[in-house]
C-alpha cells in the first residue's frame, strides 16, 4: 500500500475545527461553588489554627513582637478597637461598651480547633483570676456553621465569659489594617482601659504567656 492510500479522504487538518467540549453543569456549578469560597476565605485573611499576617515592628504598625511572639503597642500609640457588639452563641445582643473602663481579653476561637482546646482551660482560669481586677474576657466564635458545637465547647470547658457568634469572619474584618488585628485561629487581643488595643497573640497560649501579656495592661494607670 502506498503511503498516499493511507492518508483518509477529505484529510485537511488545516481546516479541521474541533468541535467544542461541552462543560457538564455540575462541573460548572462545582468549579463556581470553589471560587466563591476561595473568595470568602481570602477575605477573612485568617490562617485555620495558625499563624499569620505582619510580625510587626516595621512601617507604620507601632507594634514590636516579642520574642514570645506577643506583640505590644505603647500606651501612647495605640488604635482604637473597633465596635464589636452583636449578638452571642446564646442569642443575646452584647454591647461591648457595657465594658468601658475595664481591660477586655478578646479571644477568637472555634471549637473544630485542636489549638483552641488546648488553651482554653488556661483562658478560664485566667479569667476567673482576673475577674475582681477589672478585667472581662469576651470570645468570638469563628468559622462555626452553628453555634451548637460552640456552645457544647463552652459546656465542656466551663467557659465563664461570653462569645460573639461570627460565623463567616465579619467582626474581625473590623479591624483596620496596621493595626493588631486578628489574623489567626487562635488570636488572642488585649484592649486597654481607653479601648485601644494593646497587644496582640497570634498563637495558642499557655497560662505563663497569657499572664504576661495581661498583667502589664491590668496594671497600668
């Protein structure tokens, strides 16, 4: 056979248009449904049980961390904390001005969190050591599709302090950049007497940290 009786009839690949791939609907459904949640999480910027974000010390922060990775402003140049106030995993509308003049310990946690576990036993006993100092612990619950499981965390735990219910992250994008704003799971933040915030741990902590990141604002004038 000759190798021009091997070559099909009307052969013309430079002709030849290929006919489009049709894109089954519920790839095309599946592929929307990851983008938009791909979108959701880049907005939050927070890392799932880890670090992240600006170490600080550098541009305009004012921050410098620690080598215990605790981050601290001056009382001179701290931001404003914004307005947190809504509504808890119970239902109940928190007004966070009802704490004005104390020093307020927000946590931001989630009970599918295995870092969030190991530090809240260390959170409680804090709080209640601190209770008669001026000091009120708040939590925000993150990332929790239904307060259910936060509220059986706090049963389990005995958490004595109240947690706003911010499922999808929009409290903590409240924060201003360049400021010590949340950008793990598990933060922990400390808002001075003036309502400012004053330091900043972006990582699990053990009772000796949690101390020494409290006590100089507790005992400030």
């Amino acid at each position: 056979m000759s190798a021009a009786s091997r070559v099909p009839p009307c052969s013309n690949r430079a002709n030849h248009t290929p006919r489009p791939r049709r894109t089954r609907p519920s790839r095309v459904r599946r592929r929307t449904a990851l983008l938009a949640a791909g979108t959701a999480v880049a907005a939050l910027t927070l890392s799932a049980c880890g670090s992240g974000g600006t170490s600080g010390g550098s541009g305009n922060t004012n921050f410098v961390t620690g080598s215990d990775g605790i981050a601290t402003v001056k009382k001179g140049e701290r931001k404003p904390a914004p307005d947190l106030s809504g509504r808890t995993l119970d239902g109940k509308h928190l007004d966070m001005s009802a704490y004005k003049g104390k020093v307020v310990v927000l946590n931001v946690w989630g009970s599918w969190c295995a870092p969030c576990r190991a530090e809240t036993p260390n959170l409680v006993k804090v709080a209640e050591a601190t209770a008669d100092k001026g000091v009120q612990f708040v939590g925000i619950n993150t990332r929790d599709t239904s307060p259910q499981p936060a509220l059986a965390f706090e049963k389990q735990y005995k958490v004595p302090y109240p947690s706003l219910y911010d499922p999808t992250g929009k409290l903590l994008l409240r924060f201003e950049k360049g400021t010590l704003n949340p950008q793990a799971i598990p933060s922990t933040i400390v808002i001075d007497r003036e309502g400012k915030i004053a330091a900043r741990a972006l990582q699990a902590l053990s009772e000796k940290k949690l101390r020494a990141m409290l006590d100089p604002i507790v005992a400030e004038k």
